[in-house]
C-alpha cells in the first residue's frame, strides 16, 4: 500500500486534506538532486526514472552529478540550500560525514529523502529515505548460493561495493548471515570493485591468480551486476566457464546480467528497483501539500532472479528503461 493511501485511511479530515494535496501535486516545485555519478546501469537507470518521473510531474528537477565525491555531494547540497529549493533528494555515497550539511538543509527548513543508500545521522535530519533492505538482498544471494552447492564445499570470492557505502556494508552482512548455517561455503578472498565493470575484472583477475588460475573458487559473489559482468569476462579470459566452473550471484537485475544468464554465464540475481523517485515523490507531495509525515523508511522489493525466470523476457522488458 502506497503512502498516501495509508494517509487516506487514517480519518475523515486526513483524507480531505489528503485529496486537496494530490490535486495540486508537485507540479512547478523546485526539487534538487545529488546524484552519486554514473558507476553502474543500475545507477544510471535511477537517473533516467528520476528525470522522467519529475517531467511527468511537472518538476522543476536541479541535477548534479557528484563523480562519485561525497564533497561534491556537500557542495551541491548546500548550492541547492543557497537557491532555495522545495526539496532535496540525495543518493548518499558513503555512509558518514552528512550530519553537518543535513543540519543547514534542517535549518533552512528543506526536506531531505535519501535515495538508494543509508546513512549514520540522527534520523530527523531528513523526511524519509526510500532504499532496498541491503542487508536482505546479501542474505538472500547468500541462502541461494548454499541452496545451489548443496553439500559439495564452496569457496566464494566476494567483490565488494564502494568503501564507505551502505549497500557494500549491508550485502557483506546479509551474505554472511546467509551463508552462516552452512559450514561448507565460505568466503576466501574480498575486496572493493567499487561498484564498476572495470574494477571487478581487475579484482577478479587479481583473485584467478592468487587461487591457482581460479580452480578452487567456486562462486563469485558481487555486490552489483556491473561487477559481476567485469568478473564473468576475466573468467572467460582465464579460460574457465563462468556459470559453470565458477557460479556468479550478484544484486541489482540490470540487462546485461539476463543476457549473461541467456548465455549460461550468471546464475542468480537480487533485483533492486531504479524507481525510488516514484515513493520519493509520492511522499515529498503528501508532506509539501498536506503536512503528512512519511514513514521513516520506504523499503522496496528485494526479489531473486534465476536462469528459471525467463532471463530473454527480463532483458526484454528492461533494455528500453535508461540502463
Ligand atoms: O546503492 C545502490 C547501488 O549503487 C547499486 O546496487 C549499484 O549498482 C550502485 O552503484
């Protein structure tokens, strides 16, 4: 149930109040966006939603792209606190460091959702933040990979997102808890891939290497696609099979990891929806419009994708989507 018919079933005066904001919605507010850059498809179908979603509503959306810098993050928060803007949205690069530029947007009485990622600051700090469970979508990659190696022993190689960053903090954990019961699956080597393509051929070629030419690895596990794709490509030039010889699971559900499922190449993927503009929106309209609070957190669907779930459909359905 969407926020705002939560709103609408709390009492007779909240759905007046309710009804009168969704006719006036967002159209002709200034909302501005601090976006973390373009490290992945999954990030930069995110942005591509965002755009849309705010062109449909009639939002004057500011964009500003970070390069993957929290200062730049800061700066351009505080560009959009100087312009006064109706609203922010911030996809947060690392998880600390936010407390003193949450505090002047505070201040200045401009509502903050976080988008994507968590951060560790006084929760009043910002109106709500709309995020995957992290720690779920670890536990669920987790628990798949066990279910697939049965009893045969399991070394797991581990690429790890951004240093800093929640989903890298969070996937780690929940992979961990997933794997937990499990005595013949465990993670040898882990290191940051930082979330890109490039990087996560690096590091994988890094860990083929040190595992002899990658015979005693048994599965990769990748905190996004875009990692998991680098991976999948340094396997094959280590003249191994990946989704085979080396089994991949990885988060995100981006195009290019359905057609490596299409291929036999990836096993498994933990979807996470680019749309979080959509409930972000949604309850920056309820709040600027009817004084409506939004729940602290907005959590989104976390589902597994397998080579089972029609991978050919999948890509189909989301090549045209900004990724
Ligand atoms: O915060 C979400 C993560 O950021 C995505 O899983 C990853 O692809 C992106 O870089």
């Amino acid at each position: 149930m969407s926020i705002l018919h939560k709103t609408a079933l709390a009492g007779g005066l909240a759905v007046l109040l309710c009804s009168s904001a969704l006719a006036q919605g967002l159209s002709g507010k200034v909302v501005g966006f601090s976006q973390i850059g373009s490290e992945s498809g999954w990030r930069a179908a995110e942005t591509s939603v965002t755009k849309a979603e705010a062109e449909r509503l009639g939002i004057d959306l500011k964009f500003a792209d970070a390069q993957q810098k929290q200062e730049n993050q800061i700066k351009a928060i505080r560009g959009f606190i100087a312009q006064g803007v109706d609203a922010i949205l911030v996809a947060p690069v690392v998880a600390t460091g936010w407390e003193e530029v949450l505090t002047e947007a505070k201040e200045a009485s401009i509502p903050v959702v976080l988008l994507d990622r968590g951060i560790e600051a006084p929760e009043d700090l910002y109106l709500t933040s709309v995020a995957s469970d992290q720690v779920k979508e670890g536990r669920v990659a987790g628990e798949w990979l066990v279910g697939a190696v049965g009893d045969k022993e399991c070394k797991v190689v581990e690429l790890q997102g951004t240093v800093g960053s929640s989903p890298a903090i969070n996937r780690k954990q929940g992979f961990e808890e997933g794997i937990a019961g499990a005595a013949n699956v465990s993670i040898i080597r882990s290191q940051t891939g930082d979330f890109t393509r490039s990087k996560g051929k690096e590091v994988m070629e890094g860990f083929i290497k040190a595992e002899g030419g990658g015979a005693g690895i048994c599965a990769v596990y990748s905190h996004n696609d875009d990692m998991a794709v680098g991976a999948i490509q340094a396997i094959k030039d280590a003249g191994l099979k990946p989704g085979t010889d080396i089994l991949v699971v990885s988060i995100d559900a981006v195009p290019d990891i359905f057609a490596a499922m299409v291929a036999g190449e990836a096993n498994a993927t933990v979807e996470l929806t680019p749309n979080m503009a959509g409930p972000a929106f949604a309850a920056l309209d309820a709040y600027l419009n009817g004084g409506t609070v939004p729940e602290k957190f907005i959590i989104t669907e976390s589902k597994l994708y397998t080579p089972a779930d029609d991978p050919q459909g999948e890509y189909d359905r989301r090549k045209g989507l900004g990724y």
